[in-house]
C-alpha cells in the first residue's frame, strides 16, 4: 500500500512494476484499463485514516467514432446535439473506471463521459479539462486529434509530463465544482499518459481526497510507460470486451 504523503522513487518502482504485469492473462484493452484503475484506486489510502487516497480513478482512450460500438456512438451523438459526427472523429471514450460510489465502477453508469466527442481543436479548446489535461502532458490539441503519421514515433516513444491540479476546489481547469468538487471533497487531481502506437491518446485520471504536492506528483510521470507496455498487445485490436449475450 502506498501514502500519497510519502511516495518514494523506491514506492514509484515497485507500483511500475506491478502495473506493467497487469495484462497478464488480460483479453482485452479495457480488461487492462480496468485492472489499472482498480490497482490505484485500491493500493492507494490516506494513513490516518486508512481509507481510499483516490475518490475516482478513471481511464481513458481516445478512439475513431467509427470504432465505437452503437451504445457509444449514440452517446456521442447526444453530445454533439445536431452535428453530424465524421467517421474519423476522435472520442475520448471512457474504458474504466474505479471509485467511492456504487456507480463509479462501471463504465457504463456514467452519465457524461462515455465517449465524449472532440469534433475540432476550437472545440476541445473549449473544454477546460480536457484541453488543459493535453497541455499539461506536453502534446497539442492538433496531436490528439489528427496525429502526424511522420511524427507519431517521436509521439510515442517520448516522455510526457503530468498533469496536475494541487487545488481543485475553485480551479477554472475542473468545471463540476458544485456536484463533484466540493461534496466528495476532492483536493488534488493527477493525471498522466502517452500515445500509443495507433496515434491514440490514453490517460489515467486520479481525484485525490489527499492534496498531491508537485515534487510527488513528478513520481507519477514514469508510470505511464509501464501501463503502456501492459495495454500495448491490444492498441489496434481487442480494445474492447467482448460480452455475450444471452
């Protein structure tokens, strides 16, 4: 278990190390997306009262709108109103997630983001979150949306930063304040990712009942590597699970 007041370099090798065994034996993308969320949100607690450090820990992966199944698509298609979706419009689409409440466990409970569309750079610019999130790792709204096959190796074989807001309570960057923020309590939020081959942005997204300070925060960054290797068998195939139904 580990302290989000004491995270050491030591604490940061070992937790990379457990990440990248996570898709042993995994079927799918979202099978190591959800292993991935469960680990942090599990392994991490607050020492005084040995409750769960992460309110919400959530995984992301960009993915081409036609790719999605009809459930997301329809979802995404809320969300862009009257606008036609292009075929190859990006989605930030939600693959796991882990949390305090009942229905932040299940990818599918989740009323606003499941796919959210990213139809163009003035619009993602416009989401605070979203755009700053990108900003922060060190990529360009044009990266995520429309990578350059010329760069994209330099895209995915370099180190990003993190992103992280110490004070959540009233940043402009995290928008739902009143029905979030505030009742659960949320102090800090830390994210990180990276490309990945196909030209897809993942991100992991923790919300911190526990203030992160920057020097602990930088200990995440190289972590992202190791949830890379973990999902890499499944970029361009077997994203999702497949369910069977009756």
């Amino acid at each position: 278990m580990y302290s989000l007041t004491k995270f050491t370099l030591g604490d940061m090798t070992e937790c990379g190390a457990a990440l990248r065994k996570l898709g042993t034996g995994a079927d799918s993308m979202e099978e190591v997306a959800n292993r991935t969320a469960r680990y942090f949100y599990e392994h991490f607690l607050d020492p005084e009262t040995g409750q769960n450090a992460f309110a919400l820990v959530r995984f992301f992966k960009t993915h081409a709108y036609h790719d999605l199944d009809p459930e997301l698509r329809h979802f995404a298609d809320r969300m862009l109103s009257n606008s036609p979706a292009q075929p190859e419009m990006k989605c930030l689409t939600l693959l796991a997630t882990a949390g305090d409440q009942l229905e932040w466990n299940d990818r599918a409970a989740s009323r606003g983001h499941q796919a959210i569309p990213l139809p163009s750079e003035q619009i993602v610019a416009q989401a605070p979150m979203i755009s700053q999130l990108i900003s922060q790792l060190g990529l360009t709204i044009n990266n995520v949306l429309s990578p350059d096959p010329d760069l994209l190796v330099n895209l995915q074989e370099r180190t990003y930063n993190v992103f992280h807001i110490p004070e959540a309570k009233g940043s402009i960057h995290i928008p739902a304040q009143e029905d979030f923020i505030h009742p659960f309590q949320i102090k800090s939020v830390l994210g990180f990712g990276g490309m990945l081959p196909s030209g897809n942005l993942i991100a992991v997204i923790l919300f911190s009942k526990i203030a992160i300070q920057r020097d602990i925060a930088e200990l995440f960054k190289p972590l992202t590597l190791n949830i890379k290797m973990a999902v890499l068998p499944f970029d361009q195939q077997s994203v999702f699970r497949c369910v069977v139904r009756a």
